[in-house]
C-alpha cells in the first residue's frame, strides 16, 4: 500500500480495498521455513509467490506453515468481509436520503401534472356548460317569441277532443305556428292557461304564446271553415277608442266609423232585441258615453274582407254574451246586477294584474259601495278625461264628469273598458278582507292594502311620492 493511500484512506475505492487487503495478509517479515514442511507448503509458497510477484512494492513473501497460513487466511477473509461490509452500509446510508428526496420531488411533479389535469378538465367542463346553457336560454327565448313576426298568413289547425297542452303544442309546431311544442306546453302551465277548448283554429306564425293560448281558452268552430283574411285580436282592458284604433289597423274601417257606429241606438236597440239579457243593464244606463263599453269581448277574431262593420261588432258581443250569461245566477245572488258586475270588474282588470291582488281590491270595492264611499279609482278619473297616462294628480281628480268615482259615489254610468273573464270572477268571488284603501308600487306592480286613511297616506308616501 502506497504512502498516498494510507493518508486518504477514504477515497480508497472498494477494488483497491480488496487488493490491499490481499497485499497486507503477506506484508509481514519473512520467515524461514521450517525442516518439516510438506509438498503442499512448497505448493502454496509459490503461489503466494506469484500473487506477491506482481506488485513491485512487495518483496517476495516466505512460506509458512499450514497452520499459520489457514489462521491468516481465515482473519484476512474476515476482514476482507467487515471491510466490504463497512462501504456498502455506508453506501446506503449516503444514498437513502437523496432516494427518498428523489421520490418526494417525483410525486411533487406527478401532483402538478395531475392538478394541471384536473383544471384543464374542470375550466373545459365549464367552458361547455357555457355554451350549453347560453345555447338552452337562446334556445327558450326564441322559443317564447312568435315564430315569424311578419308573417300573418293564417293557417287552420284542429284540435281534437281531450288533448293535452303537450299534444296541443306538437299539433302547433307541426303546423309550423310555434317554435316549440315542448317550450308551449310549459309555459301554458306557468302562465295558469286552463279549458283549452277542441275546435278548429285559425292562427298565424306571427302570434305571440299568450295570445295562442287565450284563443284556445275561448274556443274555436266545430267544423273547418274557409281562412280569414286576417286576424282582429282585442286585448284585455281596451276601451272602445282603443279597440277602434285596433279595427281601423286590420280591417278598412277607418276609427271614425267604429266610433259612429258605437253611438247609434238603432244599431244598439238590434244587438238589444238579440242579446235581451246581456244588455238590459246597459239599455238602462244613464249618462254612458258608449253603451257598448264593456261588451265587446277581448279575444282574436276571424275578418274576412266581405264583413261589414257591423258584422265585426256583433261578433264580439255574441263572444261577450257565451261569455258572461252562465254567471247570471250567481250575480243575481250577490244582488247586483251584469252591468254592475261589468263595470267593477273593469276598474279591477287595471287596477291588480296578480288574481290574489284583483279579489283583495274587488272586496275594497265592495266594502267602499256597502259604506256609500266613493270608489276613488284612478281609472275613473283617467276614462273621465280621455287621456292615458300614469300619474292622476289632485287636479285631475276635480274633472266633471259622472265617470268621477272621486266625486260621485256608487259604480257610475258604466263600464270604462273591456274585462277579461278573470276579473268579473275575481268580482263575484272576492278575497274577503276589512280593507278601504289599496296602492300600488309604480315600480313592481306590488299592491299594498290598509284599513285607515292615515296608513294608506303612509304606504302612498313610500310607494308612490318617493
């Protein structure tokens, strides 16, 4: 072993370690042989001889005896075994560490990618659900809308007896009037549309949902008949200048010449002597501007180019008069009479929107008429002016004119537009209540009720002056 290598002993690699070992089981002082050595001593000396040869730092080496020899080579392969022993443990105590740090920074790595995996996944998700949803609202919106807003082509469709709102909407889109049965068959639910009527229907592309369903709920004719040539559909809450405006708009019937018509009693005594219990009430009344105001039912109606103007308003009043006599027992027993009914429920089809608002403010009513207090409504004082617009200021309320509820007590001449079905129930069948006074929200629609003039002042502070 060289003088370098004893004074590092630690850099010595495990190759030298083994030679080195060999080298020093025969580094010792020579010995002489003894007399009585066999064949195999010679046999091994020579041996050692020619391992010792190689190296030419080592003098050649004596021979020893068998016992000597086997005792040396026994300790030699010891420690040869404890020295190759020593690195390797110290081997893995060095490299242990770094393999678990290795194998921390590996699962490091796998985690990001995984991470990097999962947000890709999740922001894609999203990304699709996205589109899915922007896809379904477009979708829903459209559907919503008429299918064609400038086509008025009118189709004829049949309803058969006991279809669904779900048939009815296959029947509908099939007859390409809709856009989707399954969006109509939903919304007709949402909207409370019940009683859709079999018949045969004309209608066109460019209605819109509600007033689909409204014609379905009124009903169509029993057997096909030849198509209009265009459709007249009077919304619920007109008053007779402004279904004269709508005439004028579909028909050739100028305004002037539906209002004309509306004032002649010859006309009206004909209508009367044809529908004797539906207009008595309003034979009767006195100080109307229109005797037929209120009677001309809101719904769509068939024109074909040949019909007189005449023929235009008896439809809507034979509509008015399928309408409204099945309820003849039931107004008897609230003793009052159809024109009565007709007119409260006019004021209450502007005044609530809701049906629970409707019978709140239809019983407020009824309290007010029990107390001999004027009705006080807003839409009074609007039909007395001849004006539409939302604010009624106190001014207003000072216009002469026995439509005034403000000033006048009782229901007044008549009727001040056309009610839906819904109001005149919402009158017969009201919500029954201690309420005198009623607002409403200019902004949300909400109606707010209250029993002394002092809280009603309040609730107008808050909801209407602010």
């Amino acid at each position: 072993m060289t003088d370098e290598r004893k004074q590092h002993p630690e850099e010595e690699s495990f190759k030298d370690k083994i030679l080195n070992s060999l080298h020093g089981s025969y580094e010792q002082p020579p010995r002489e042989p003894e007399n009585n050595e066999n064949q195999e001593n010679h046999q091994f000396t020579r041996f050692s001889d020619r391992i010792v040869g190689q190296d030419n730092t080592t003098e050649p080496v004596q021979t020893q005896t068998e016992e000597s020899v086997g005792s040396r080579s026994e300790r030699n392969n010891q420690k040869t075994i404890e020295e190759e022993a020593t690195p390797i443990e110290e081997e893995v105590d060095t490299y242990a560490p770094d393999t678990k740090n290795g194998r921390r920074q590996q699962r490091k790595k796998e985690d990001k990618i995984v991470g990097k995996i999962v947000l890709i996944i999740v922001v894609a998700l999203l990304f699709i659900g996205g589109i899915l949803g922007f896809s379904v609202y477009r979708y829903l919106s459209s559907s919503l809308q008429p299918l064609d807003a400038s086509n008025e082509q009118l189709v004829q469709v049949e309803i058969p007896s006991g279809s669904s709102n779900k048939e009815i909407g296959e029947i509908l889109e099939k007859g390409k009037i809709i856009k989707s049965g399954l969006v109509f068959n939903y919304y007709t639910k949402f909207k409370n549309f019940t009683g859709f009527q079999a018949g045969f229907y004309q209608m066109a592309p460019n209605m819109t949902l509600d007033e689909i369903g409204k014609q379905l709920e009124d009903g169509g004719s029993a057997t096909p008949v030849e198509i209009a040539d265009n459709r007249l559909t009077i919304p619920e809450g007109y008053d007779i200048e402004q279904i004269a405006k709508k005439v004028a708009k579909v028909t050739s019937y100028s305004e002037k010449e539906f209002l004309d018509l509306m004032k002649n009693q010859d006309f009206f005594k004909k209508l009367k002597e044809k529908y004797p219990q539906l207009l008595e009430g309003a034979s009767k009344a006195e100080g109307v501007r229109y005797r037929l105001e209120g009677y001309l039912y809101p719904a769509t109606y068939d024109y074909y180019n040949g019909n007189s103007l005449e023929d235009i308003v008896t439809q809507m009043v034979d509509k008015s008069n399928a309408v409204l006599i099945p309820y003849l027992d039931q107004i008897q027993q609230k003793k009052m009479t159809l024109h009565e009914v007709l007119t409260i429920a006019s004021l209450v089809e502007k005044e609530g929107v809701k049906e629970g608002d409707r019978k709140n403010i239809a019983q407020v009513f009824a309290n007010r008429v029990a107390t001999d207090m004027p009705l006080q409504s807003d839409i009074s004082i609007l039909y007395a002016l001849g004006e539409h617009k939302e604010l009624v200021t106190y001014d207003d309320t000072a216009v002469d004119s026995p439509y005034n509820l403000y000033l006048n007590t009782g229901y007044g001449p008549g009727p001040f537009d056309s009610p839906s079905e819904e109001a005149v129930q919402a009158v017969l069948n009201p919500t029954e209540n201690d309420y005198y006074y009623f607002v409403a929200d200019l902004k949300t629609g909400k109606v707010y009720f209250a029993k002394t003039y002092e809280e009603h002042l309040k609730l107008v502070e808050e909801y209407v002056n602010k």
